[in-house]
C-alpha cells in the first residue's frame, strides 16, 4: 500500500507499452529489440522468482538455434543486461546462481504493480469517503499507463486484466470526480472513455449522471439517445437496466438525483445471516450412489474449513449433512493474487480459482509454493486450478494412431508439467481440497469440435484423451494428497443433441469411464445470452457421475444484465436446493472485473455469496 500522498517517482522498469528501464544514470531509456530486451522480459515476468537457464534460453532462442553454450552466452547475455539497470538498496539486482538468475523488483518499482496498487487504493478511497484521495491514485494510476504490455512480459489473461484494470480506474475517477462536486470534469474524463469504447454501458450510466449533476439535463437525456442507437446498430438489443433506469429518473425528475455508482463498494460483513427453513422442492428421482459421494467431498469440505481431520472420501461413504439453506462453496479468480484483492473475499469466497496455460506459468507457481498456496490453505480456502491449453490443432502420431487436436496435452512434457504442478499446489490431506478441473472445455481440444465422432482423426484424437486423463488423474493423487481431478465441459453440451456425430448429450457417453472415476464433475458458463438453463442441464447430467463444480461463470462479453439475470435465476432456495440435490457443489466466479465496473452486480453478488456460501473460519 502506498498510503499518505501519493508517490511520483518515476518507476524502475515500464512495461506498460514499450518497455523501459530507468538506468543508472537516472534516465529512462527504451530497451531496444533483441536479446537482452527478451532477457529482461523473461525475469520480469517471473520478478523476485529464480529462472532456471532452461528456460531463459527458451525465452532468448528457438530451440533448433541454441548456441554452443547455453550457460556462456546467458551469462554474456546477462552482463551486459547488469550495466543498464540502477542499483538495488536492498542487495544484487540482477543475481546469479546454481544455473538460475533472479531479478529483485520493489514494490512500486514496476509500473504494472504500481498500476494495479494505485487502482485498489483509489477504488477503496472511494468507498471510504475519500473522494479527493481516490482523484488523485487513479489520476496517478493512468499516467501510468502507455499501452498493453508486450505478450512475453504478460500472457494473455493478464494482459486482460489489466485492460480492465484501466476501465475499473477510469469509472472510479469519473465517480469521485462528480462526488467531490466536479461533474465537468467528470463528463471529460467519460467523453475520452467512449472514443475507446463506445460500447461500455457503465461508462453512459455515469456520463448520463456527471451530466445531470452539472445541470445539464438535456444532455444526459441526449446521451440516452446515443448509447440506445449504438448498442441498437451492434447488437440489436436495447440498454440494460440500470441506463434505463436512469434515463426514467431524468424523465420524471422527481427524484433526487441517484448517487454515483461506486467502483469498489465496501462488502458487508454484518452479523451472521439468520437460518431460515428453505421450502419444500418437488419430489424428483434421487442419484443414490453419486450423492453419497457429494455428501461425502462436502464433510470433507466442511471438515477441512473448520480444521478437523477427517480420511480421503470414497463412492459410498454413507455420510450426509442436513441444513435448513442450500449451500454451496463459492470460488473466484482468475487467479490467486487477483482474487485475494477482491472486495467479495469478505462476504465468504471459500475457494480460490487460478489459471494454467502453459509451462511458462510454472515457475511463478513454484514460487507461490513458498507463501502464497499455504497462505491460502492456512485460511481454511480451497484451491481450484483450471487446466486449460489453448493451441491450434495439428495431426499428431498417437498411441491410438494418427489424430487430430492440440499436441502439448498429449506430449510427455505435459506430464511433467503437471507433476510440476501438482507439487506447487499440494496440501495435506487433512487439509482444504485442491480442486483440478482438467482439458478446460474437453471438446475444443480436437481439431473437428463438432463431435466425438465428426471424423477419425478426431475420435482417436479424444481416445487418446482419455488415455492421458487416468495418467493425469494418477498423477494428481500420488503428488497432492489433498488433490480432487475432474474433465472440464463448456456448459452448453447439455443443450443439444446430434447423436449421428456424437455431439452434445451423446458426447457424455463416450467419457462415462472417465467421469465415473473422476472425484468430482465440472463445467464452465459463459454464454453471452444466459447461462441459467445451462447450468441446471449440466447439474442434472453431470450429477448422475459424481458432485459438480460450476468452474467458469462469467457470461462473454461482460454483458450485466446476462450476468444479473443468471444469479437472480440461479440463487434462490427453490431453483439452489433442487440444483444441490442433483449434485452442485461448488460455483466459481471467472474474476470480479465486471463487478467492480458495475457496483450494483457487485452487491447482488456478495449478497447471494452471504446468503448461500459455506462461510470460511475468519483469518
């Protein structure tokens, strides 16, 4: 935290657009293309991290191109990176040893932390009464930025992150502006916003307000007029409701004006929700076998949380716990230094969600292994990794014969990456479960998405998945005791079906072995037009196997009111406790991106999280 006034010096290293380092001589100087740049990438990728040569050589050369020797030319590499950077205070900046070099970044020193902490401080500025503070960290915090960073200092999910990091900055700014009684100011600041991206609902709700503040009435309604024509010409679909209601507020002026939506609302945290019996559900056929297994992982859950030990479940555990709530563990991501940042974390996040791509993640993961991932546990949170490789298909040679889809899966690296993995992310087996949900959306990884049996190329293909998912599944039970592995399904399979190619419901025929060895059963919802239907098709198919996690939520496009509408469907105790019955276990949040943008989602959602959410023990 920088608290008091808000720091200017210039960081050490910039990589919010084209990189820079301030130098020795206290001048800020692009780094130009070509070894020592893509060196200095790769250690501020992994800051304060040891990088292995293997992989800084991976980062500098092809692996057909390796020169003669690795070790010499890194170090060559490395000498001359030394003279362009400013000393560290605190000891060598750029160390080397036992074939690994480490870069040493303070905290405020690269642009992107500060960003990010200058950002959270506004918002909770903000959200303090502090309207004059919060100008000043977000106006601080988007001189900052240049630009994206480039995609070797960042991988693409961060790189989104940050994108809407900046809008989260822009939408507190606007809203303290007009807080401390600057509306024109305010409506400058959203004008500029629009010419980005004239497509973001939150930006027209605020100019509509900054503009009725400052007395300028037809304007706001004038601005009314224009978001409903474009989202009208891009989407055919009318503004959502907040704008709506704002624009009906204008209409009728009888009301005083609303106040500004904030960025980050402070969560409530009050006194413990009262226990209400929940209503009486429809008599349905029960899944005997499968829900002794979810009431045997949630006395495992409960258990870990509240820190009593208990023995690893199994099928037929005869254990069943009663409550008067339909409850369910509630996760978030997209990753776990996002999500510890987040305002829902107060209203009872049990479980912490993070992302894997690549091998390139892995090292960053090890070092999370030294605080990070027990400091999680020690909280009484799971941890939940999504497995998901996103590489174009290519026909590959495989035990099953000549297949179409993504190699990485099906490589011997990709066992040992997962190992690696698996090692970071290990708990005890007494402790909080590490959730893997594995091949994020199984059916994309072949080349022909279209259905189990589209072509041959592509039936092999996922024969040979179902292979390398019992190696896996074997795997994460050796190396993590506390480990609990599930395939990983987009949630509109259930919504269809094509037997002929084996698409939708037909698809969960062909992997019955694999989801009946699984410990637990997993999907995404992301769907741009809704996800509620979905959800309770894929709950009512996966539970026959097992107990289902919801491991994505997020519709695309970061539309509110499908988000709104999707929790407002799925959060009751009627539509809860028929879909816990069938097996739901577990809900995770993608990121909490659209919530900050978008203060009312994000009380809605911290209510629904206090209101059906195993509670975890207070830290």
């Amino acid at each position: 935290m920088l608290g008091g006034d808000v720091a200017q010096d210039e960081p050490v290293f910039a990589a919010l657009g084209p990189l820079t380092v301030l130098g020795p001589e206290g001048t800020s100087d692009l780094v130009p293309p070509g070894k020592r740049r893509s060196l200095l990438a790769a250690l501020l990728r992994h800051r304060n991290t040891w990088v292995s040569s293997d992989e800084l050589a991976a980062a500098l050369w092809d692996r057909t191109a390796y020169p003669s020797s690795i070790s010499g030319s890194l170090k060559t590499y490395v000498h001359q990176l030394r003279k362009l950077l400013p000393d560290d205070s605190g000891g060598e900046r750029l160390a080397g040893g036992r074939g690994a070099y480490r870069l040493t970044v303070r905290p405020g020193e690269l642009d992107i932390d500060l960003f990010e902490c200058l950002v959270t401080e506004g918002a909770e500025a903000l959200a303090d009464g502090r309207p004059g503070d919060a100008v000043a960290r977000q106006r601080r915090a988007l001189a900052l930025w240049r630009g994206l960073p480039d995609d070797d200092i960042v991988d693409v999910v961060a790189a989104r992150h940050l994108e809407e990091t900046r809008w989260t900055a822009r939408y507190c700014l606007a809203d303290a502006l007009i807080e401390q009684g600057d509306p024109g100011e305010a409506i400058v600041v959203l004008r500029a916003a629009l010419g980005d991206d004239p497509l973001r609902e939150p930006v027209w709700e605020r100019l509509m307000l900054a503009q009725r503040a400052a007395g300028w009435q037809v304007d706001a309604l004038a601005s009314y007029e224009q978001a409903r024509t474009t989202l009208l010409e891009k989407f055919g679909a009318e503004p959502g409701r907040r704008l709506q209601e704002i624009y009906r507020m204008l209409l009728s002026d009888t009301a005083a004006a609303p106040r500004a939506p904030r960025t980050a609302p402070a969560v409530p945290t009050g006194e413990p929700d009262v226990v209400r019996p929940a209503p009486a559900i429809p008599a349905r056929p029960r899944r005997t076998w499968s829900h002794a297994v979810f009431a045997g992982l949630l006395v495992v859950l409960l258990t870990s949380l509240s820190g009593s030990t208990v023995p690893r479940p199994g099928p037929g555990v005869p254990t069943a716990t009663t409550t008067s709530r339909p409850r369910v563990l509630f996760g978030l991501g997209p990753n776990v230094i996002a999500a510890e940042r987040s305002p829902l974390v107060s209203s009872g996040i049990g479980m912490m969600t993070t992302w894997y791509h690549g091998p390139n993640q892995l090292n960053q993961y090890e070092g999370w292994r030294q605080d990070v991932i027990p400091r999680i546990y020690r909280s009484g949170r799971a941890m939940h990794v999504v497995v998901a490789t996103w590489e174009d298909g290519t026909s590959i040679e495989t035990p099953r014969g000549r297949a179409c889809g993504q190699p990485y899966p099906l490589s011997p690296e990709f066992l040992t990456d997962m190992r690696r993995l698996a090692r970071a992310f290990a708990g005890r087996a007494d402790g909080p479960p590490l959730y893997i949900s594995m091949f994020h959306g199984l059916q994309k990884l072949a080349c022909a998405n279209t259905g189990y049996l589209a072509d041959p190329a592509t039936t092999l293909y996922y024969q040979a998945l179902k292979d390398r998912y019992f190696e896996v599944l074997e795997l994460f039970h050796d190396e993590a005791p506390n480990a609990k592995v599930a395939l990983n399904w987009d949630g509109w399979t259930a919504s269809y079906d094509e037997p002929d190619i084996g698409a939708g419901l037909s698809m969960f025929q062909y992997f019955v072995e694999a989801m009946s060895a699984s410990d637990f059963q997993s999907f995404n919802a992301f769907e741009k037009k809704g996800n509620a239907e979905d959800i309770r098709q894929m709950v009512e198919v996966l539970g026959a196997y097992g107990p289902v996690m919801c491991a994505y939520f997020g519709p695309h496009e970061d539309r509110v009111e499908v988000y709104e509408t999707d929790l407002e469907t799925t959060f009751t105790p009627e539509v809860l406790s028929e879909l816990v019955a069938d097996g739901l276990f577990a809900f995770s949040f993608r990121d909490d991106d659209l919530l900050r943008a978008s203060p009312p989602t994000m009380t809605m959602a911290a209510q629904v999280i206090r209101d059906y959410g195993h509670q975890p023990p207070r830290s």
